[in-house]
C-alpha cells in the first residue's frame, strides 16, 4: 500500500513563481520563492534525481 508522505506544486501569480510543498503526515505547508531560472531548470534536476533513484540496470558480463 502506498502512502503520500509529501505533495509538490508550482504556483504562478502576476509573474511570480512559488514552490509548495506540503507534508500530508504533519498537515504543515512550506513555501519558498522562485526566480524563473530556477523554474526553468526544475525539468532537468527531475530527470537527473529520477535516474539518481532508479539508475538503469547495469549489464552483465558477456
């Protein structure tokens, strides 16, 4: 059985960018400003920390 432990989202309002993460098992809310830049490259951290967590399968020997 899965549980959600933290939720994520990126708000945009008048051109400004907040991060929210939300941990569901304390009912707390942190947020934090983003500079575009920032917003810009989180597609890429995601991909770097997704492979991070779940590397390919490595080969065997031949």
């Amino acid at each position: 059985m899965e549980t959600l432990l933290h939720a994520v989202g990126l708000v945009e309002e008048d051109g400004t960018h907040t991060l929210v993460v939300q941990d569901v098992v304390r009912g707390t809310v942190r947020t934090t400003p983003d500079p575009e830049a920032v917003v810009d490259e989180l597609p890429t951290f995601l991909s770097a920390l997704s492979a991070k967590l779940d590397p390919a399968p490595s080969r065997g020997r031949w």
